[in-house]
C-alpha cells in the first residue's frame, strides 16, 4: 500500500472515531442533564435509556419494580437552548428502551463489583465507585441490528468533585452487554494504565500532548476534548503519527519526528 493510501485510510479511522467521541459525549452530558432534572421533579430511578433520533437526544426514565411490570416514568427531551424539559409518562416501555436501560445498569453495577462496593450504583453523573467517580453510558443499538446483537457501554471515570477540571484520560472501559441487557459478556480497559492531568486554580491543563497505543486517537481523547474544551495533541504509537483533537476534529499533525 502506498504512503498516501496509508494515510487516507487512517485519516477516515480518525473521521470515525471523531463520531463515535462526539456521540459517547452528548450522550454523556444528556444523562447528566437529564438525571438532575429529573431530581428535581422528584423523579428518582438508576433505570434509564438514552434516545437519539428524529427528535435529537432524550433520555428515558424507567421503573422496574420488583415482581411488577416495567412502565415509564418520564422523558426528558432538551430544548433549543439545551434546557432539559420532563414530561411525565405512564405505560409499559418499548422493550429495546428497556433493555438498554438494564445494559447501562449493568454496565454500572460492574464497575461497583469489581471496586468491592457492592452493587447499588446511582443514576447519573458521578455514581461513587470507591473512592472514584464512574459514569456509565449505553449506546442505542442501530436500527439495523439484530435481536441477539450485543449493547455497547462506556465506563468513564470522572475527575474527584473538588477537582472538577482535572482531565481524566484512563482508565476508561468498553464494554459488551447481552441483548437483554443484564449480562456483560466482554469488558475491555481503553488505556495500559490510569492517567488523570490535573487541573491548576480550578483550570484544565493545556499544551496536552500524550501517548497512545493505537493508530490514531481514540474515542476518550475526543470525549476529554469536548468535556473539558481542551486540545489534545496523541502520539500514536502504532502509525508513529501524529493527530491533534480539537474537540471532535481530529487533524493530521505529520510522523512522529525521528530520533536524533
């Protein structure tokens, strides 16, 4: 393969990848979002399915009472300023909404087992896992999948809440969930080990330059970037190429200079 076709091709991976940032993103703060509305309606479950279509984002609070029937309890949809506005619900759920719902659950309840907690992770930004912070994010499935095909999840650690600012960038989990929702059936760490850039009068680093054992830049750099409206340049160790996130843009910045 020529030098130039190498490049295209890792160009569009970063494109991709770009995408998938961006969506584990919004997906993320609409939760957040969402979840303190519906605190403050005096709505309270750990049971709920992030929405993405013709509509733009939503989230979908769900009860599941134990021995009674799943049902609805809210959606909150974001306004053109990004307000969240609830709207009361009643009635049995879609069972794709509900089954993700219990993969981001799951997803949740896996990170408290494994810290040695127990399992009763709460809803929303910030669930205590130990003496660290996860948030769980469960992609839609896309409309084409099949019935038996798996969720996908994210495990996000967050910064500690006195140093909201700190870039947090491993170690982060992707995860493989059942169909129903209720089994992880793969659980793969995004990075070789933790890293967290702290933050300095309650500011986020800048100048970011960091390693990566991949190609190009993955989805975490593109999450960090936009939570915490910070660039990144990522070495990639795979291509020894460089690439600078901005955001959900992600740039060629040329081969990783040779050594001297």
């Amino acid at each position: 393969m020529r030098q130039d076709e190498a490049l295209a091709r890792l160009r569009e991976a970063a494109e991709a990848v770009g995408a998938r940032g961006s969506l584990l993103f919004h997906l993320d703060l609409a939760a957040a979002l969402a979840v303190e509305a519906l605190g403050a309606a005096g709505v309270a479950s750990d049971l709920y399915a992030a929405l993405v279509d013709e509509d733009g984002y939503g989230v979908l609070a769900l009860a599941e009472d134990g021995g009674g029937a799943p049902r609805e309890l809210a959606l909150v949809r974001f306004a053109a300023d990004g307000r969240p506005v609830v709207t009361t619900r009643d009635g049995p759920p879609v069972p794709e909404h509900l089954a993700q719902a219990r993969a981001r659950r799951t997803a949740a309840r896996a990170a408290s087992v494994e810290a040695g907690v127990g399992t009763g992770v709460g809803a929303g930004e910030g669930a205590g896992v130990g003496t660290e912070r996860h948030a769980a994010v469960a992609f839609p499935r896309p409309r084409a999948a099949l019935g038996d095909d798996p969720f996908e999840a994210y495990l996000l650690r967050l910064p500690p809440l006195e140093t909201p600012a700190d870039v947090v960038l491993g170690v982060h989990r992707h995860l493989l969930l059942s169909a129903d929702g209720a089994t992880v059936i793969a659980d793969r760490p995004l990075s070789r080990g933790p890293l967290t850039l702290p933050s300095a009068n309650g500011r986020s680093p800048y100048g970011i330059e960091v390693t990566h054992f991949g190609a190009v830049p993955g989805e975490i750099h593109v999450w960090a970037s936009l939570r915490h409206g910070v660039g990144l340049r990522v070495i990639a160790l795979d291509s020894m190429q460089m690439w600078d996130v901005e955001g959900e843009r992600i740039t060629h910045a040329g081969a990783v200079p040779a050594a001297d």
